[in-house]
C-alpha cells in the first residue's frame, strides 16, 4: 500500500511590513499571483491543502481552500501558523503536515518526497529543509552552520502538537529551538543556480523573482 500523502498548509500569516503591509502573496510574479503559483506547487504533492492567514478568511475565498487563523494570539510567527496546520490536520484525521510560505514562488517540486524520504524511521516525523550557505554567506560570524534553514518549509507531525501549544504559550518563537528539541532532522537541497526557496520581503526580491522566471 503506497504510504498516504501528508496535507499542506500554505503560511501567510506574516505581516508583510517591508512591503508595505498586505497579503504580500497577492503579489504578482510573471502575471501570477504567488499564493497561486504556490498553491500550484504544493497542490500536487499532498492529500489536500489549507492557508493559514489571519484576519477576514473572506479575502481569499477565490482560492477555494480551507483558511485557518492562528490559535495563538499576536502574530507569534511560523510556528503559531503550524499548530493552526497540525489542529486542522487532526480534525481531518491525518498524521503529518508540510508547511510551505507564501511568498516563496520557486520552491522545489519534490519538496514533500524528500522531506518524508529524510523523515524515515523517526516515531515523530520533524524535518526541515536546508540548502547550502553559499559565497559570502558561508564566512560570515554564526556560519558555524554550513546550511540555510528554512523553517517555514518543513513536515510536521502531529502527535507534537500539544508540545507545540505549551511552547508558544510558554513564549518560545523560535522554530529551530522547538525542532532542535525533538531531534529533528534536515533535508538537504542543491541552491545552484539560485536558492529554490528564496522568498519575496522588497521590492527588489520582486523584481529579481521576475528576472528569474525570464
């Protein structure tokens, strides 16, 4: 019996302030919104999909997902956006979550098969991706770490989601702190010719994610 996709949530839960404030996923890419090109991305790699975004779901009824709000109060980052995934994911009776951003157009298309494929034989599947630092990154003071994490992309399992809940409550923001706790691992993908998960905070990641499509 083939092994059962996990869902996807989409996280646009961010503010968005360097953009000026907004659902920056509504921003368009090559005549595309990013939430769609996301949305076409992960689609096909799960079971079944939901946004996490805060505020009036009614805004993105075009999209025809499920939208989840966090749970935890004041915009606590990623990780409030994973326990809305990992609550919503229990109601629908499934196991695991992947986590992808919304501003995030170019991220890969095996996401979900090489996180699970890194996943394997862990009791509580926890895996984030990775890719390599790079130039003039990898000499910079904290490059004792020779990869990039990229929390908001990541499988989540959700028997951690009642740890998860205490930890937000209890003030922790940071997602590799919480991982780090549960042993989790990282997948590793090549960032050659450009970071796939290069995501878009300015007016110039805007016009570079455009440069890119050409």
């Amino acid at each position: 019996m083939a092994e059962q996709k996990p869902l996807g949530v989409i996280l646009a839960g961010g503010l968005a302030t360097r953009m000026g404030g907004g659902d920056k996923g509504r921003l368009q890419v090559g005549g595309q919104s990013l939430l769609s090109r996301v949305v076409d991305r992960l689609g096909p790699q799960v079971a079944g999909l939901a946004l996490n975004a805060n505020g009036d779901p009614e805004r993105f009824a075009d999209l025809g997902l499920p939208v989840i709000a966090d749970s935890i109060e004041g915009f606590a980052g990623p990780l409030a956006g994973v326990l809305a995934g990992l609550d919503w994911a229990a109601e629908q009776g499934a196991e695991i979550i992947v986590t992808a951003a919304a501003d995030t157009p170019f991220f890969p298309l095996d996401l979900v098969a090489r996180l699970t494929a890194a996943a394997q034989g862990m009791e509580h599947p926890l895996v984030l991706a990775t890719t390599p630092r790079t130039g003039d990154e990898a000499l910079k003071s904290g490059g004792r770490s020779k990869v990039n994490r990229h929390p908001a992309f990541g499988l989540w399992p959700v028997a951690l989601r009642d740890d998860l809940r205490a930890a937000l409550n209890g003030g922790l923001r940071k997602v590799v702190l919480w991982t780090d706790q549960h042993g989790g691992r990282e997948a590793l993908f090549e960032a050659d010719p450009f970071d796939p998960f290069f995501n878009i905070n300015t007016p110039d990641d805007l016009a570079r994610a455009e440069a890119l499509l050409k």
